[in-house]
C-alpha cells in the first residue's frame, strides 16, 4: 500500500514533466525528415556504446534505432557504473530513503534523526546494489538488456506511452520486445533478503511482494524522467 510519502514523491516528477511537455509536445506535429543521416548499426555490429549513467535516475539509455547489444565486456563496465562508479548509483537510495522512508518513519523502530536516516539510507543502498547485482548476470543469461530503451518516435504522447510499457520491457539480443525478467528478479530478490535486516516481525512473502511491486510502480515515472531527460537538461537545467 502507498503512504502518504509515495503519493509525495510521484508528483515531483509530474511537475518536472509538466515543465517540459508544452516544449516537448510541439514535436506531435509531423517533422521534416532531415537532409541525410547516418547509416544504420545492424544489430550485433561493433561500434561505442553509450556508457554516461543519468545522475537522477542511475540508468543509462539507448535508443531503439540503431539498436546494439551489450557485449560481456560492456556489461561488465556497465554493472560497476551503475551500482557504484556513479552519482545516479547513490541519488535514488538517498531520494527514496528521504521522501518514503524517513518521512514516514519507517521502519518506526531504527527512530528519527541522523542515526535512523542512516539506518533507512544503508537499507536503500544495499538494497539497490542487491537489485543490480541480480540483475546483471540474469540478464546476460537471458540475453535481456539491462539499459532503458529510449523511444525514436517523435511526440510527447508516444514517448511517454513508450516509456510506461518499457517500465516493463526491454530488448533481447536481436533488438525485440521482451519481458524484463532480470530487473523484476532482482525486485523481488532484493526485497526478501532485505527482511533479514529490518527490525520486527514481517511476513517475508507479503512483505517481498509489497515492496517489490512498489518498485515496479516507482518505475513508470523514474523511466519517463529518463525518457525525457533530453529535455530536463536543456529546459530545466540549461545544459
């Protein structure tokens, strides 16, 4: 269930959203192609791979035109970056730790103040690097892409439709749609063992579906921030 901490802290993404749709939304009109362009990578062929992970989010994005799979190589970098080489490794445990946990005193056992932020902001990290950790070998197994796939479309609408159904999907190693099994494993994997250090009684069935399935949700706006993260930084953050 959301507390009043979760219905807070969705809404400070709407507001970043609403300050760049009208921006954003002119692009629903239809665009003149332009004068040339650069010849497509085939899936699979060599070529740099974006690596820069979002300071918000803790994502790194690529687009669906072009796709490129992730050598093992890459994946290795990546894990690092995202986990723990990155200032978006440590914003979404600081954010969530702040807004969902502290403001609501939970757990009401680890206290207020200093020491109970540290409490709650060390259950967040470990929770985070839990969750890549899981997410990362899996999703080499099962040759799912651990990246967001930005949308090529143009359009405020269709970016944003595309960024709720990729909160859900992401692209297998021949660049189609596929189920994200690895980053929902490393959810609820994450979420289990964490009831091996929160204080109290928890029903840990319950409670690992509560509390994965709320990362889920939280993931529809974290992906549309990254979605039009472009535009955050040109419009808001003039960069």
């Amino acid at each position: 269930m959301f507390g009043r901490a979760q219905v807070v802290a969705v809404p400070m993404f709407i507001v970043m959203f609403a300050a760049i749709a009208r921006s954003a939304s002119n692009s629903d009109a239809p665009q003149a192609e332009p004068a040339s362009a650069p010849p497509p990578i085939p899936v699979g062929q060599p070529g740099r791979q974006p690596e820069s992970v979002n300071p918000l989010t803790g994502l790194v994005s690529v687009s669906s035109a072009n796709y490129r799979p992730l050598s093992l190589n890459e994946r290795w970098v990546l894990y690092w970056k995202q986990n723990y080489l990155s200032a978006g490794a440590y914003a979404g445990p600081v954010l969530t730790a702040v807004l969902l946990d502290q403001a609501s005193g939970t757990p009401a056992q680890w206290g207020g103040g200093v020491e109970g932020f540290g409490r709650r902001l060390a259950s967040r990290l470990g929770g985070a690097i839990l969750q890549g950790t899981v997410q990362a070998p899996l999703g080499a197994i099962l040759h799912e892409d651990v990246r967001y796939i930005s949308s090529s479309q143009h359009g405020f609408r269709r970016r944003a439709l595309h960024a709720v159904i990729f909160s859900f999907l992401t692209y297998d190693s021949h660049g189609h749609p596929t189920p994200n099994f690895a980053n929902f494993a490393g959810y609820y994997v994450s979420a289990a063992v964490a009831t091996s250090w929160l204080p109290g009684q928890h029903y840990r069935a319950g409670y690992t579906f509560s509390t994965a399935s709320e990362q889920l949700v939280l993931a529809v706006p974290v992906n549309l921030l990254q979605e039009f993260w472009p535009e955050v930084r040109r419009k808001i953050l003039h960069r």
